[in-house]
C-alpha cells in the first residue's frame, strides 16, 4: 500500500508532467543563463512551482531544496528534494530524454523516490522498504557478475577528465561488454531494471542522484559516491550498480580523490 508520501509525490509529479509537456509542444521555450552558466527554462521553474505548492498543500511543515528556487526549511524533519527536469539541456534541444526527479529525505536518509520520464512513458518509484516499481510492475537489477558481461552507462567524459578520474572510466570501459553515454537520470532506469548493470558519473547535484539513489537500492542495486562513500547532500561524484559488481567498480577509482 503506498504511503501518503508517495500519494502525494505521484500527484506532483504528474503535474509538473502537465507543465512540462505543454512547453515541450508549445512554441514558449525561452531559455536563459543561470549564474553557473546552465540553462533554465520556464517550464523548470514552473514545474518545480507546481511540485512545491502540491506538496506544501499535504505537508506544510516540510523543508524542500529544490534545483531552481533552492532551500526552504520546515519544522520538521522531513526535506524534498526536487529537480523539476533533469536533463534540461536535452529537453531544450527536443530530446525526448528528460524526467521529473523528486525525493525525499528524512533526516539523513533517502526514503522515497520519484523519477517521471513522461515522453519515454517510465514511471519509476520506489519508498525504502518497499521495493522499487517501473509503471506499477515491479522491477529488480541484473545478476551479472563479471565486468567482460556488463553493460556501463557513464556521464559527461570531460568531467571525469577535469576531477581526474578518467584513467578509472577509461579502463572500466575496455573492460566491459558495452557502454553507452546516456546521461542523466535515464541510465539509472536501465540499472534500476536490470537493462543495464552499472553508472559511473565524476559530477552531480544532490537533487540529480537523490531520487534514483532510493529506486536502485529498492530494485535490489547499490549506489555510493566514486570513493564508496554513501550518499549525502554533499556527494558530488557516483557509482550505482547491480550490487553484484559494485566493490568491481570502486576498485577502478581507488585512488581517485573526488
């Protein structure tokens, strides 16, 4: 049974799909220049809008740090932690590849997760404990066990390249069966449904990874920071995998300081 929680975070979502979609089709995409130098669109802050006041309706006392409009605090424990569109640079540029990420956060633990990718038709969602689920069905990570059999998504390269981190992606990739350079919240879909095996990423926002964090380890998967550190507000780098073959992974990072 879905908690109120999760009631209320579909609902967000789904209206922030409407926002979303009627810009997407609409000829009102007027983009602008954040402060650090990422695009922004109307229907970013309106759907984060819409996500916040959806919210608030149900839960008032609760804090949110969202991508576009930042910190709010509330008086208790419980913080959301939205990105109205990841992969915004995509959506822009009418790549069907973009989704609604919200989380949330009790204290220091990720309890619930929410990633909506309206034009690829995936809803996935997942509440700690209660497993993980792609348009109501349930779903689980592979069982590869061997990097020569696994299949390896990865971020942007140059950032790899500037945290020094590359050697580590570089040799993961030789080493595996195939790898492809989605990007953003989507990779994390394809491990979270055993579609693909492993994510490596050298830099991320907290609002990018929150959600997703919580629907990998629900679909039976692990995610931590490059470093094998777990996920904090402060994470800036990830690894997310089946399980099986996650200490693998960190060991191609080993002595990456990032």
């Amino acid at each position: 049974m879905p908690s109120q929680f999760l009631k209320v975070a579909l609902e967000a979502a789904k209206n922030a799909e409407e926002i979303i979609t009627a810009y997407y089709t609409g000829d009102a995409m007027k983009v602008e220049l954040k402060e650090d130098e990422t695009p922004v669109t109307l229907a970013d802050r309106g759907a984060e809008k819409v996500i916040r006041e959806t919210i608030k309706r149900a839960f008032p006392n609760h804090g949110f740090l969202g991508e576009e409009y930042g910190i709010e605090e509330g008086e208790s424990p419980y913080v959301w932690i939205i990105d109205p569109i990841d992969a915004t640079k995509n959506y822009i540029r009418k790549i069907p590849i973009f989704g609604t990420q919200i989380a949330l956060m009790k204290g220091d633990d990720l309890i619930l997760g929410i990633s909506n990718a309206p034009l690829l038709n995936e809803l996935l969602y997942a509440e700690a404990g209660n497993g993980a689920f792609l348009n109501g069905e349930p779903i689980q990570v592979s069982d590869v066990a061997q990097p020569e059999d696994a299949m390896v998504c990865h971020g942007g390269l140059k950032w790899f390249v500037e945290k020094g981190t590359f050697p580590g992606v570089y040799n993961l990739i030789n080493d595996v069966a195939r790898s492809r350079g989605f990007g953003d919240f989507y990779m994390y879909h394809l491990v979270a449904s055993a579609r693909a095996d492993i994510v490596v990423e050298a830099a991320i926002s907290v609002w990018d990874i929150a959600a997703i964090t919580v629907i990998v380890r629900e679909a039976g998967g692990k995610v931590t920071d490059i470093q094998g550190q777990p996920i904090t507000t402060d994470t800036a780098s990830l690894v997310a995998t089946n399980g099986v073959l996650h200490d693998t992974v960190l060991d191609y990072f080993k002595d990456a300081k990032s």
